[in-house]
C-alpha cells in the first residue's frame, strides 16, 4: 500500500509494476489478500464497499457486486480460480475463467 490508503501498487520480485489499483472513487482500498494469482480487496468510496478481484496474470480488474450502503458481511477470498464475495443480495461464488 502507498502511503494514501487509496493506492495499491504491485510489482513483481525483480521490481517490475504489476498491476496498479488508484482509488476506483475517492475512497479507500481495505482488505487487500493475495492468493496465487488473484489479488481481492474492498474499494470503499461513495457508493459504500464493492468487492472486487484483480487477475495479476490476465491483468483483469474485475466489479464482483453492487456496492453496499452498510460494511459488507465479509471481505471477498480466492482459492484456485474461485472467488467469494458477499453484496446486498448475500454470498457468492464465481469461477474465473482461464
């Protein structure tokens, strides 16, 4: 994490960018997990918490829900090419395509 809470950089061990999260709405970036490929994080911003999951190997940054006035239930996980996200509507889980 930067030092604004609303910027996550990623690079890879020779140093090299690899993906580079700035705030999706003037907010904050919490709950950030790094599973194999698959980065999650919380964006809060002015429509609330939105989960969301960013592909390192495909560099697809991917809106898993709508975003939830009230703090979401639990933050959003990957295992493998699955990931788990809660919104309004409850618990999900989704497959990424390879």
């Amino acid at each position: 994490m930067c030092s604004r809470a609303s910027h996550l950089l990623v690079t890879d061990l020779d140093g090299r960018l690899v993906t580079d999260i700035s705030s999706l709405s003037p907010g904050i970036l919490e709950q950030v997990r790094l599973s194999d490929n698959l980065l999650t994080f919380e964006g809060e911003g002015t429509d609330g918490s939105t989960p969301y999951v960013d592909d390192l190997a495909t560099g697809q940054l991917i809106r898993l829900g709508a975003g939830s006035a009230t703090r979401l239930t639990g933050a959003p996980r990957a295992a493998g090419r699955y990931v788990l996200w809660y919104d309004r509507q409850g618990g999900h889980v989704g497959e990424l395509a390879d």
